[in-house]
C-alpha cells in the first residue's frame, strides 16, 4: 500500500514538474520572439543529423543481431524439406535485406541532406513516367523470380509421399499429443470420434470398439437407462434447470446411440485388422533418418497445430476434418546433439495454435533414431498393439464375428 | 449540390447568433470536427488501455513467473496471485490487446479521426452528407469500447482465443474460461462496432462522391482524401461479412447450430454438431481480416503523403501513381486473404493462387515506397514532429513490408505461421505505420481541431522515444521468431528442456524486448501530456501554420460549425503545387485561379 502511495506521488510531482519546464520554455518563447510553428534552423539540423544516427544505429543492431544469432537461430534445417525451405529463405533473405538497407538507406540519407537550408528551394518535380516505370516493373521481375520458386519448392513440400512412406497418425487435444502407428501393415485403421471411451481413446472403430461404445452409451454410468432411471423415479424432485440439463443429456445420448447402431449396422468387419495392429505411443515420438513420414492429423477438441520447428514443418489439426503433412528426418537425435554441442538438446513437436490455457505445454519429444535403432525399437512394439494393449481377448477371427452379425 | 449549400448556409447563419448548448456542442454534436475529436478523445484513451495490456503481458514474457507488484496492482488476487500472472489470463490480455489496438485505435482511431475531420474540411463541404449518421457512427463506436472494456471484468475473464476469436475454442466455454460470457461481450461489442464502422464508411463516401465544391475534381483531391474514400469502400465490403462470421458463431454458441463445429468431445461431454467446419469461420474472418489490414494501413499512408510534400515543400512524387497504388491495394486486398490459412489444410493448389495474389500486392506498395523517396529527394524539409512521423512511416512500412514476401510465401510461410516472426512483421507494417500515421496527422492538424500549437521540443522527444522504442520491440522479435518461437506462448521456459541455446536466445531477446516496450510506453506520457495541455494552455495557432496548399488551411480558426463563413472556396488547381518555378511564394493554395498562361498540372 504503501508502494502504491509513493509511485502516486512521484507520477504527480513529475506531472507538475514537466508542466513548469514547458511553463518556462513557453516565457522564454515569448521572450524570443518564437513561434511554436516554425521550426528554427537549428532544430531542423539536428533532427535531419539524429535522423542519419539512427539509421546508422539500426543498421548497426540488425548487424549485430545477425551475428548473434543469425537467421536459422533454430539451428540447421533437420528434414530433407527443410534443406529446400532454407535454401529458399536464405535467397528471400538476401532479395528482403538488400532492399532493407537499400531504401531505408535513402530515406535517412536523403532526410539528413535535403533538410532545409535557407535561400535554397526545393525542386520542383512532380512526375517522371520513366523512373515510376522502372520501379513498377524491376519489382515486378524480382517478384516473379520469388513466386516462381516459392511455388515450385511449395508444390514438393504438399504433393504426394512416395508407396514407402510410413504413415503415423497425431492425435491432438487439449493439452497433449498422442501418435499412432500404422503398425505392419502401414494402414491406419479407421476411426470415429462417437466411439472414444477410457479404453480407447483415439476412438478407433473396429467391431469391438463398436460393441463397447454401444453398451456404454446404455448401461453405463451415466449412460441412458441410469438416466432414465433416474428421470422416472418418482421419489427424488428435481429444479426446472437441472430436470433441463439431464433431459438434454438423455436426448443427446439417445440420438448418439442411433448414430452407434447405424454404424454397427453398416460395419465391415474386415476392415477391424488395419486398426488392430496400429501402435499407440504417448510422450515420445520415434522417427527413423531417412524415412518418409506421411503424418495424419486429428483433433479431438479444438484446432492444434503440430509444428515441428528443426523439421520445418507444420500443420494445423482441425475438429471434423482430415489434415496431412509429410517430412523425411535426415539427422538423428545423436547427430543434431554433436552439431549442437548440446547433449541434451532434443527434437520437439509443439502445439502452434491457440488451444487454451495450457497451450504452452503442450508438446511431445521426438527422437530421430538411425534405421538399425528404429527397427530394434519397432521390434519391442510388436506385442504392444493396440488390440494387445485394449483387447487382448477380441481374439476372434473378423469372419466369424461377420458371420454371427449376420 | 446548390440546394444543399443554401441549407447548409442558413443552418450556419442559424447558429451564428446564439451558443450551442453544451450537450448539443460537445456530446450529441452532428459536427464533423467535434465527432472527429470525440473519435480521437475515445481511441487514445481505448490505445493507453491496450498499452497497458501489452505491458502487463510483456511483463510475464521477460520474467516468467517471477512476482510483481505491477501485474498484482492492476490484476489483483484473482488473475495475478502473488504476482504471478495466471495462464488464462495471458491469453485473456493478448485477445483484448489484439483487438483493440485493431479495431478500436487503428480503424476507429485512424479512419474514424481524420476521414471525420479532413473529408469535408478538405473537399470543401459544410459538413458530412448526413449529420446524424455521423453522430450514430460515433455513438455505436463509444458503446462498443465501452462493452470490450466491460469485458475484461467479467468473472470468467475476457475472450481469450486471440483476437482472431477461431472457433471451435471460442464457441466452447468448456475449452477456455473466457470463452464464457467475455466472448459473448467480444461479439456483441464487434456486432456494433461493425454497425458504427458501416454507417461512417457510407457517410465518407457519399460525401467525398456528392459534395466536392466547385473545382474539386477527383484527380484534384489530395491524397488523404483518396486514401479515406478507397478505405471506406473496403470496410462498406468487408465489415459485414465479418458480421457474418460472428453471427455464425453467436448460433453456434447460443442456439445450438452446427456452422463451426463437427466431431467434438471436450471437457469429457461429446457433443453431436457435425457437418461444420472451423476452416468456414477463418475463411470468412480474414476476409474482412486483409481489408482490415489496409483499412488501418491507407489512412496513414494517405496522411503521410499530405505531411511529406507539404514539409518537403516539393509536390507529392507521382500524384497519379500513388492513386493508381491506392485502388490497386484496395482490390487486391480482397484476394489474398487465404495467405492468413497455409497451413490449415486448405487445398495446396488455392494456396498458391494466393502466393501469386499476395506477392503482387508488393508492387504497388513498392511504387508508394519509391514515390515517396523520390519526394523527398532535393526537397527542402522541414522537420516537424509530424514530417519525421511520417518519414518514420516510410521506414517501418519498408522494415516490416519486406518481412512479408517470406511470409506470403506459402513455402516458407509453412516455418514460419504463428511464430514471432509474425508478430514482428505485422506490428512493424501495419501497427507501427499506422500509429505513425496517426501521430503525424494528430501533430499536423491539431491546430485545425483546436486552434493551438502543440509544443514542439516535447513533440520531438516524444518522436524520438516512440521511434527509438518500438524499433527496439519490434526488431529483436524476428529474431525470436527466427528460433522458432510460437507466438500466444504464456512461457517458453520449456525450451530449457530440449534446446538450451534457443531458450538462452529467447530469453535474453525477450527482455530486451520487455525493456524497450516500457520505455517507449512511458515515452507515450509525454505525448499525452503535451496533447491535453496544449489543447487548454497552447499558443494560438495562425491560420496556415504549415503554409500547405489544400482548403482546410483556409478555414477560419476559430472552426466554426459550415466551416467557412460565407462562400464555399473555388478550387482551381491540384493540391501539391508546392515550390512551383517563378512563383511568388512556395506554395500555392487550391483556391489561387491559374494564372494568365500557367498550365493546370
């Protein structure tokens, strides 16, 4: 409180303190004979000489920064897509900077030697359609060159990936990063968001998931007949606004549970293999050098954005819409820390999109491994699908379970 | 146009004979140059609010985590506990900087100020086509501010989603506290701005169209006037389909549509809506969002060309080119707005219909840039506070401009979307300008809105500080976004964890950055104190101070409600006839007739 008090009164007595300096300029003026509206000769040099100093101080710091930290202060590029983006930043860096110091050269310099000098005019020079072409169409050369290129290296980085690429799904939401590999048949199994529950989160549709949501959705705890239950009972009253709330809930969930019974219904049993042998992995993501990644991308809750900031890649996850991107690492996790010289330097995925409150710490470590390491960690993964994992006694064939459907 | 000036003429003389009552005079004033000032009054005052959110929030970014009395003074226990700003209400502070320092100071501020103050002083009007719009445009503006400001003190918090409010995380309370009532403020609050922003735009234009004076051709208005009329035309096309988009999202929001929202399942309840898309909304916002961009961008440019060629004492280089840029920019600006969505998941193929439509925006600016130089090139400059804020102009819109060839390349775009490289370049190009822009106009036409000189040493030191300040702000953040700095991060402590050397960087940048922004905020005192005591206690100012050309300067003083007493001004030549060979003085006003022999520019 105190604190508060003092920082008061220093705001005002600086208040009445500036408000007397201008009082004694303003008498001084007078005195002098100044008119607030010209600018003297002396003011205007000065001005015209700081501005020159700051272009000098500008120039100076940007240099400084330059070399301080440079311009891939995230380190050299980490995917084969991020080589070719470099290479085209470092052109555009050089095309931006050279027109940087080029203009703001001649605006400070001509700022500083054209200021007023009295008996001299200015030149009178209204148009020049020469000089107004030139600098339509050299601008226009330069952008063409960036364009070119730019769409060229754009068209690499979102075309297809190659028939070996490795597919992975990113499953985001709030705050966390979940990976699912296509296990040994490189097929993501399908999924659908209706059918997540605690024993299967990324809500992966196979018959048995199907089966479980279902009965979820009427036996469980909170599922329909327990509302129901509690609806009819004839003991407990309820307030208007919360007889409101389960009755929302109750319809809710009856009209999810006719969209799980559609679903049943137009099932293909056959397509329940692709998801279970898919690998879910939390905290850590492994990569293999040298290997194409053809990433899905989903959200559960809200948009992410998986940005991979050594990879140079990004792209956003949207609720209810598929999203893909595609990187080859080209250096393992051991590689980088040597280049680096720092051993625990790691590569990260991070959420790049507004998310909520804990949007900062959203992210998952990466670790690039060389081929041998990544098939030697592959390997342990095998007997840790995701049928192994959730369930390990849907162990009939999908024929039979056909079979009885129908 | 004759009946017009008999009515507005008797309505003068009307008042001639009596005062105003205060109420009529200074609240529900159907003046121009009153409304202009009540626009100017709200928007420093919503810009010193924004200010302090950025300074809160920088606070956070350059000693994370650490207590202050500062953040625990203005946010108290709930938000800043011991000190310490809570998460939420980081993004609740850079939502509401975001946006007012957007809407509020730069389009209400800029647009709403000087088209109010300069169209009918500089075309020769008595005043707006229609009064009573005008008064409604600025009334709908004040009840808007009013409501974002109420928003920040609701008790779930303000919108927190950013200012570009992207659902799914603003339609869902669940995701985010402000997502509650503060962003149903955020979206009535815009709803009437939009309302206010339309009825002004309509007004600028049908006035610039229907009441030039006799003589005032298009190709003879200045440049402000042009600037003013394409940025009113862009907001008369972009603003209600902003509207649109938040109306979508109020019904998604209150009345249980589905526009933005498909397979969802937050806070553990799985909602139903299917079908929509959040890609909808982002591109419905941006496409008012680019306009937007060059709302806020053209006035300023259009102020700085008139405070150029009237203290370089040289006509503006290329009047007709610099006209040909405006309209060029003004419709590309509503073509590229898909630059703002690379990485989205729009399809590849649009994204690069926008790379070659954003890359040309780059010419015409270019041209702007080129033309200016050439102005000052063997002029004879008079460096007052308001010609070195729009030379100041002139640098921040090269320095943040080339920044965005990166990143409208959507290559290169893919790196660098929603790091701080983004940050650096939008608020160098289009805050910094436009602020620019802003304090020029304000020092150049202040004795046209109050008949007082602002003092001219605190003018320069203010320059100065403003200058010095935001450069060092601006500057140092490409730098962090170069790293690879997400921009909305409440901390970037966890890059200790992975990558020592880019947390060293960020940290170091970040309190430089912090530094700077304290120092170029308090340097804003001066301004505002030099602003309020000037309007009171400055020297009274002559009619022409700055010996410029254009009609305003021939408006009595006293700024009396027709603006001229008697005739409305002849206009008869171009308004840069500035240092005109074998002319007496270097200047020749709009209302000077040709002489015998002498060509019309």
């Amino acid at each position: 409180m105190e604190n508060k008090l003092i920082i008061l009164l220093v705001i005002v007595l600086g208040a009445i303190a500036i408000a007397q300096l201008v009082r004694v300029y303003e008498i001084s003026s007078k005195l002098r004979k100044h008119q607030e509206h010209e600018v003297s000769n002396r003011d205007n040099n000065l001005n015209g000489r700081l501005m020159f100093a700051f272009m000098i101080f500008l120039f100076g710091s940007f240099i400084y920064l330059m070399k301080a930290y440079g311009w891939t202060g995230r380190g050299s590029a980490a995917s084969e897509e991020g080589i070719e983006m470099d290479w085209l930043l470092n052109l555009n860096f050089v095309i931006i900077i050279a027109i940087f110091f080029l203009t703001n050269f001649l605006l400070f310099f001509f700022t500083w030697k054209y200021v007023k000098k009295p008996g001299v005019p200015a030149f009178y020079y209204p148009h020049n359609n020469k000089l107004e072409m030139l600098w339509t169409v050299v601008p226009a050369i330069v952008l063409a060159v960036i364009i070119i290129l730019g769409l060229q290296t754009w068209s690499h980085l979102t075309g297809p990936t190659n028939s070996e690429a490795e597919r992975i799904e990113l499953f985001s939401k709030q705050f966390d990063w979940t990976a699912r590999y296509a296990g040994a048949d490189n097929t993501l199994g399908l999924y659908d968001y209706k059918l997540t529950l605690d024993n299967n989160e990324l809500a992966l549709l196979t018959t048995n998931t199907i089966d479980s949501s279902l009965n979820n959705m009427l036996n469980g705890v909170t599922g329909i007949r327990s509302l129901q239950k509690l609806l009819n009972n004839r003991d407990t009253i309820f307030s208007d606004s919360t007889l409101n709330v389960l009755r929302t809930d109750l319809s809710r969930k009856e009209r999810l549970y006719r969209f799980l019974t559609q679903m049943k219904q137009n099932h293909n049993a056959k397509l329940d293999a692709s998801a279970w042998d898919d690998i879910i992995q939390k905290d850590t993501l492994y990569l293999c050098k040298g290997q194409e990644y053809e990433i899905a991308l989903r959200a559960k809750d809200v948009i992410h954005s998986a940005y991979f900031p050594h990879f140079r890649a990004q792209m956003n996850a949207v609720p209810g819409m598929a999203t893909r991107m595609k990187f080859t690492p080209n250096k393992t996790t051991a590689e980088m820390r040597v280049e680096k010289n720092d051993a625990k330097f790691n590569y990260i995925l991070m959420c790049n999109k507004i998310c909520g409150g804990a949007h900062y710490k959203m992210k998952m470590v990466v670790v690039v491994l060389d081929r041998p390491a990544y098939k030697k960690w592959m390997d342990g993964k095998k007997n840790a699908t995701f049928k192994d994992q959730y369930f390990p006694v849907a162990a009939a064939a999908p024929a039979d379970t056909t079979a009885t459907m129908n | 146009m004759a009946s017009h000036d008999a009515h507005a003429h008797g309505h003068h003389d009307e008042h001639h004979h009596h005062e105003e009552h205060f109420i009529s005079k200074y609240i529900f004033s159907q003046d121009h140059k009153m409304i202009g000032k009540q626009f100017l009054m709200t928007a420093v005052f919503m810009g010193l609010v924004a200010m302090m959110l950025s300074i809160l929030f920088r606070i956070q970014l350059a000693w994370p985590g650490e207590s202050s009395d500062f953040l625990s003074f203005f946010l108290g226990e709930k938000w800043a506990p011991n000190g310490v700003l809570k998460e939420d209400m980081y993004l609740g502070l850079v939502t509401i900087h975001g946006t007012i320092m957007v809407f509020f100071l730069l389009t209400g501020g800029l647009s709403g100020t000087f088209s109010n103050i300069l169209i009918p002083l500089q075309v020769g009007a008595r005043d707006m086509a229609s009064g009573f719009m005008n008064m409604l445009s600025y009334w709908f503006f004040a009840l808007s501010s009013l409501l974002m400001l109420v928003s920040l003190f609701v008790e779930s918090g303000p919108a927190m989603a950013g200012w570009t409010v992207y659902p799914p995380l603003s339609a869902l309370p669940q995701a985010v506290s402000g997502s509650g009532l503060g962003m149903t403020l955020w979206l009535v609050s815009m709803a009437i701005f939009i309302a206010s922003s339309l009825i002004g735009s309509l007004n600028y234009i049908v006035t610039i169209i229907n009441l030039r004076t006799k003589g005032m051709n298009m190709t003879r208005m200045p440049l402000t006037i042009w600037a003013f009329f394409v940025t009113a035309i862009l907001g008369v096309l972009s603003f209600p389909v902003l509207l649109s988009a938040a109306l979508l999202l109020i019904m998604d929001r209150l009345m249980g549509t589905s526009f933005y929202l498909s397979d969802i399942i937050v806070g553990g309840e799985m909602l139903t809506n299917h079908g929509g898309s959040p890609i909808l909304y982002q591109h419905l916002f941006w496409f008012l969002g680019h306009p937007e961009v060059y709302i806020v961008l053209l006035p300023a440019l259009g102020l700085s060309s008139e405070i150029i060629a009237t203290n370089a004492r040289k006509p503006i280089f290329g009047y007709k080119a610099m006209i040909g840029s405006i309209l060029a920019i003004g419709f590309l600006s509503f073509i590229v707005w898909g630059h703002h969505m690379f990485v989205t998941g729009m399809n590849p193929f649009l994204g690069s219909v926008f790379v070659f439509t954003t890359l040309l925006i780059a010419i015409p600016s270019a041209v702007k840039v080129f033309n200016y130089l050439t102005t000052l090139w063997k002029g004879s400059l008079v460096l007052t506070p308001a010609m070195l804020f729009a030379i100041g102009l002139v640098s921040t819109f090269i320095t943040g401009g080339v920044t965005g060839i990166i990143l409208a390349d959507s290559a290169l775009d893919i790196m660098m979307h929603d790091t701080y490289f983004v940050v650096a370049h939008f608020h160098i190009v289009m805050g910094m300008s436009a602020v620019f822009g802003m304090f020029g106009g304000v020092y150049h036409w202040f004795p046209k809105m109050f008949g007082r000189m602002m003092n001219m040493r605190l003018g320069y030191a203010h320059f100065w500080v403003t200058l010095v300040g935001a450069y060092g702000v601006f500057f140092p953040m490409h730098f962090v976004g170069l790293a690879g700095a997400p921009r909305r991060y409440y901390d970037y402590s966890a890059y200790s964890e992975f990558d020592s050397n880019s947390f060293e960087l960020m940290v170091d940048l970040n309190q430089i950055i912090t530094t700077f922004a304290i120092i170029a905020a308090l340097g804003q005192v001066i301004f505002l104190f030099n602003f309020f005591y000037s309007i009171f206690r400055g020297p009274k100012a002559p009619q022409n101070p700055w010996s410029s050309t254009t009609l305003e300067w021939t408006t009595p003083v006293e700024r009396i409600h027709g603006n001229w007493p008697g005739e409305l001004p002849t206009v008869h030549r171009w308004p840069y006839d500035y240092s005109v060979p074998g002319a007496e003085s270097d200047f020749i006003p709009q209302t000077t007739p040709l002489k015998e022999g002498e060509q019309a520019h």
